[in-house]
C-alpha cells in the first residue's frame, strides 16, 4: 500500500540555523500539507499546496516557514532561522483531492529538536 | 470558527470489553468528521470518516463511529478491545465548505489491559 514517507525522522538543530524536512507524498496525490505536533500537545495545521502554490496557511506559519515541490516527487517545509519554540514533531499528509470528505495520508513525521 | 473536543485524556478498559471514545464538535455548516490513530513513533493512520448518509461509520480494525448531529457528537467505539488498540486516537474534522485543513481534538489515550 502507498505511504507518505519523511525524512530524516529526527533533526537537531541549533537555534537560529536553517533546517529543510522532507517529504514525499502518495504518487498519484495532488494536495499537500503538512502539521505539527508539539510534544503533549494537538496536531495543528500549518499549511496546505496545491499546483505549487500554498492553498490555506496558519498563522503559525510565518515568514520563516516555506514550502516547495521541487520536482514531481518531494514536498519540503524549510525553516529558515529556528527558534526553540519550533522544537516538535512535523508530519506532511497528502491527499488526492481537496474536498473536506478526502482523508489525509500522514507520514511517520520528522521529529525536529532545537537546541 | 471549528473546533473539536475530547472529553478525556485516557480511557482504560479491559480486553474484550467494548470501548468508547468521546468526541464533539463545532462547526458553522455541515461536519466531515475523523478519526485518526497515532501508535508510538508512528504517523496519525487513518481510521474512519462521517460524510454524510448512515449515522454509524465502520472503520479499519473493527472500530465504529456514531454521528448524533442534535448532541454534535462524533464517538469512537469498538465492541471487544484488544490489547493491540492500545494507542493514542485523535478525532477531526472539517467543514464541508472552504477548502483543506483538518482541525485536530487533543486526543485521547486509550490503555487496554489483558
């Protein structure tokens, strides 16, 4: 059965540097998302895409956060200077049509630590 | 705005007796509700979904949901736990109008005991 898989499945990281997640989605997908977890916390939504352009954004995802498909497999979420509050795990979904009634495919997620 | 809510941060019950798993909702129009599993270190697998039409939804692993739309509940229910379903279970849901995020309740660990 397809899967969503990510990497790495951990990062550190130090404070202010730059970090890129992975993700490559179900093949025949066409909407991408990604969430985060924070540890003890809810999954919250981040940001959906769709024909490389975000779609829906949080108001977590701020100027340090972007997404990109480089090529017809990946979906990256790159931090760009990292805080310690940015410390959680992040998971990319796909699904292969935007309508509410799709369920969302979630990868094992990337566990991200910021020291 | 939506949101979700669970009652419960655990739930415990004894192998072979049925579980229930509470969830409400809020939501301006019509819900598209779902329910999620998270086993540890794993990603959230997708378990079951209410679009709309028969009230009880059957899911993966014998899991079953029951829209009640007057008490805006969305509950998880299995009839006989295994000691397997041991995990942690996130309900969801959407708006059917607008476009694409789910909206996460807190989730609630359910702890099956042999």
């Amino acid at each position: 059965e397809p899967e969503v898989t990510q990497t790495p499945s951990h990062q550190v990281t130090q404070m202010g540097q730059e970090v890129i997640l992975r993700c490559v989605p179900i093949s025949n997908h066409l909407y991408f998302y990604w969430y985060r977890q924070i540890l003890g916390q809810k999954v919250e939504f981040l940001v959906s895409f769709y024909n490389n352009e975000i779609s829906e954004k949080s108001e977590i995802f701020d100027d340090q956060f972007s997404v990109e498909r480089p090529d017809g497999s990946n979906f990256t979420l790159k931090i760009r200077s990292t805080k310690l509050e940015d410390s959680a795990m992040y998971f990319c979904a796909s699904s292969v049509e935007a309508g509410a009634h799709y369920e969302q495919y979630f990868g094992p997620g990337t566990r991200l630590t910021v020291t | 705005a939506q949101s979700v809510a669970q009652p419960e941060d655990q739930v415990n019950v004894a192998e072979g007796n049925p579980l229930t798993v509470k969830c409400t909702y809020s939501v301006s129009g019509n819900p598209y509700l779902f329910w999620y599993v998270q086993y540890p270190n794993r990603g959230l697998q997708f378990l079951l979904k209410y679009i709309t039409g028969d009230n009880l939804v059957k899911g993966s692993y014998g899991f079953e949901a029951e829209f009640n739309k007057s008490q805006t509940s969305f509950h998880l229910k299995k009839p006989s736990a295994l000691v397997s379903d041991s995990a942690l279970y996130f309900c969801a849901v959407r708006e059917n109008t607008g476009f694409q995020k789910l909206v996460f309740g807190t989730g609630t660990r359910l702890l099956v005991s042999p």
